[in-house]
C-alpha cells in the first residue's frame, strides 16, 4: 500500500487475495499477520440472497520470531481495522463471522483483545453481535457477526444468526 494512502500509525499492509482473501503486515518486532476472509456461504441457508457475501474473518500469527505471544499492539489494531475497512469497500452486503480460536483454551483472552479492538474501531457504521457458543462438553467458543448497518439483509441475517447460535450444541 502507498505511504501517501495509509492512514497514520498503521503498518504498510498488502492484499495478498488467494481463496481466502487473505491480506498481511508485519510489526516493528518482526512479527507476521495474516489477515483472512475466508469465504463461508454455508453459514447461512443456501438459497439466502446473503450468503454468498458471509465470510469467517480470522486474524493469524504467520510468523513470530519472538520467544512469547505477541503484546498488545496499538498499531496492529489499527491496521487490522483498517483492512476490515478496505475489504468491507468491496462490497456494502458483507458479512463476516469471528470465532475465538480455542486450540489454546485462550478463547476469551482473545475475544476481550477483539471486543477492545473492534470498539475502538467501530465508527457506528458496524453492527456486531456476540455470542457465547457452548458445546455438549462445556467447550466454550466466542463468537461475533459483524456486518454494515446499511446491509439491506440486516434483520433477516441477525434472525438466521440467533436461529443458528441459539441451537448450537444442542441435539436436535
């Protein structure tokens, strides 16, 4: 990305595309993100006129020479929010689903750092709706739906989205 083009106090990024639409950057301490948008239709029904737009936003450590887990980093946060900005340009109908890696039981610990993120973030054009996923063995899995306010699927995609966490884990 041009200097001239980047916001101030973000790290350059670049769109890196592929399946995922992945993007990346890399901090001061040489750390590597890789930022994906992994297209997800079958999130919502099928025959949705929004599920072609549903994706799994995920945010990936690709590289961290480092001995300990990346710090919280301001500057990260912000060119993070910017790539969400740049790839929701693309398309007002996008809607992105973020579910906490738990491989680590670190679930909520990254979700606070979203939530954080994300609040400071939002300029009031974004609505995200969280939820906490449990599964039949008391698993927990943090969750949000992010989408524009001007999403002209708005309600019909929250109705699906609380259908579809409100039976999660459970044996119907």
């Amino acid at each position: 990305m041009q200097e001239e083009e980047r916001p101030q106090n973000t790290y350059d990024f670049f769109f890196l595309g592929g399946t995922n639409n992945s993007y990346g950057f890399e901090t001061n301490l040489g750390i590597v993100y890789e930022i994906k948008f992994k297209p997800s239709p079958y999130l919502f029904p099928s025959e949705s006129e929004y599920s072609a737009n549903a994706f799994e936003f995920a945010i990936e450590v690709f590289l961290n020479p480092n001995p300990t887990s990346p710090p919280f980093d301001k500057k990260s946060s912000k060119t993070i929010a910017y790539i969400f900005e740049d790839f929701y340009q693309r398309n007002i109908e996008t809607v992105t689903i973020y579910l906490c890696d738990s491989s680590d039981g670190r679930q909520m610990v990254r979700h606070r750092k979203f939530n954080i993120w994300f609040d400071e973030f939002n300029q009031e054009e974004y609505l995200k709706l969280d939820r906490i996923l449990k599964d039949i063995h008391g698993n927990i899995f943090p969750t949000s739906l992010i989408m524009k306010h001007s999403n002209p699927f708005k309600e019909q995609i929250i109705h699906e989205f609380e259908a579809i966490t409100d039976g999660y884990g459970t044996d119907k």
